[in-house]
C-alpha cells in the first residue's frame, strides 16, 4: 500500500481557491469567493493578497474582483505548449516557415479561444506586438476563423460573449456574411486574410484534426502584406494545406 506523502495545507488551500476562481470563468468579488469555497471572508482574503503578488490572479483596482493572473496564463501557456501534437507539429511548422520564409505558428483552443503556443520568425520581423500567448479573434483573423468554422457555434459566442482580449462582437459572428465565410473555410480547409484586419499584414491557416475529424490546432504563416501575389498566394496556400494534411490523424 502507498503510503500517502506529506504536503503543506496552505498551498493546498491556496490551490483549491485558485481552481475555484479559473472555474468560474469570470471575476469574482472576494464574498462570492469566499462562499464558494466555503471559507470565512478574512482568511480567504490572505490567500487572495499573497496569490496576488506571484501573478497567479490579479485584481481589478475598479471593481476589486479577482481572476487570473499573468503567470496563470503562462503556465496554461506552457501546458498547452506541451501537448503531443504540438510537439509533433513543431518541427514541420519550423521546416515550412524556413521553406517559405515566412513567420510561422501554432495555435489551439483554450478557454479564451485561439492561443499562440509556438512561434517561429523565419520572415520579415513586423512590428505588430506578435507573441506567444496572443489570443487569436475569432472574426478578424485568418486563425480565429479558422476555429471559427470548425468549432461548434455556440462555443465559439461563449468565447466572444465572455471575451476579455479581442474586440470581437456577436452581431458581426452570426452575420450571414461571416457564416458563409465560413462555410468556404470548411470547404477549402484553409482561412486567409489578405490585408486584414492590419492592413500591412497578409496570413494564412490550415487546420490540423485528430482522427475523428475534430479540429485539434491551426497551422498559421504571415508576412508583409506585399510579399504576395498570385503565384506567392498559390504557393502558399498549397505548401501549408500539404503540411496540415500531414500532421492530421487519419480517421
């Protein structure tokens, strides 16, 4: 029989009060907090204060709810970065980004939507706050769209309902428009945005499934919106669907 090994409570404590708040999915006052961990209100708030200060939650100096942090979010990051089909992807990602000297990336869903898990400058360096961790719109990018189209609808308007990093709204999602956008995604397997939403910036993405057929990451490249043309955009598109292909389960 195992014996069980011994831990420190405080950071057992600390830890459920952490869960408790990603759980919620929305700030929380310290009361609401409180209640739901069933804990009085001043020890709670110790927690609270020392969470605080590592950066696993932060709390809005306005409303004085709390929700997670900036070192939450880069471990959930770091998590999502080791997934095993991120780690079989990254090679290929690395070798197609150096084939077409492009910037390249990865992204998966998280509970804020489209993340950037990996990133690889292999082309022109753009000056547009880039970086692992981006969370992707799910409207105005040729990624979000991507996961816009293979993503069931309604998780996709929680996202945008509950969003805290983009600017994406619901009107523009259920637009009959942005719909039949994204019927062609689905039809091409492949999403671009030639110029938009930053004018100086053209991207392309190709999704990646498991075996049955969900959408499991996004294969993106960019560059300066004035490296493509015709043949360039052709090339592209073909190279990266070839390389999304390829890392696809086969169902």
């Amino acid at each position: 029989m195992k014996a069980t090994q011994r831990g420190i409570q405080s950071v057992e404590v600390a830890g459920q009060i952490l869960q408790t708040v990603v759980a919620q999915a929305r700030p929380l006052t310290l009361k609401e907090i409180a209640e739901l961990v069933d804990t009085p209100a001043a020890q709670v708030f110790t927690y609270l204060v020392s969470l605080t200060r590592v950066g696993l939650l932060k709390r809005n100096p306005f409303t004085q709810e709390f929700e997670p942090g900036p070192l939450s979010f880069r471990l959930g990051v770091a998590a999502l970065h080791n997934l095993p089909k991120v780690r079989e992807a990254m090679p290929v990602a690395d070798e197609l980004g150096r084939r077409l000297g492009l910037n390249v990336f990865l992204a998966v869903w998280s509970r804020h939507g489209p993340t950037v898990v990996r990133y690889i400058e292999h082309g022109m360096v753009l000056n547009i706050g880039f970086r692992l961790g981006t969370i992707m719109s799910l409207t105005r990018t040729a990624t979000g769209r991507l996961f816009s189209a293979f993503q069931p609808q309604a998780l996709c308007e929680e996202v945008i309902a509950n969003q805290t990093f983009t600017r994406d709204s619901l009107d523009a999602f259920r637009s009959g428009q942005f719909q039949q956008d994204l019927t062609e995604i689905r039809a091409q397997r492949l999403s671009m945005a030639l110029g938009y939403p930053t004018p100086s910036v053209s991207a392309f993405s190709a999704p990646i499934f498991d075996a049955e057929g969900r959408l499991l990451l996004a294969l993106s490249v960019f560059s300066s919106a004035t490296s493509f043309d015709e043949g360039r955009i052709a090339e592209v598109t073909e190279a990266i669907r070839l390389a999304a292909d390829g890392l696809s389960a086969q169902p």
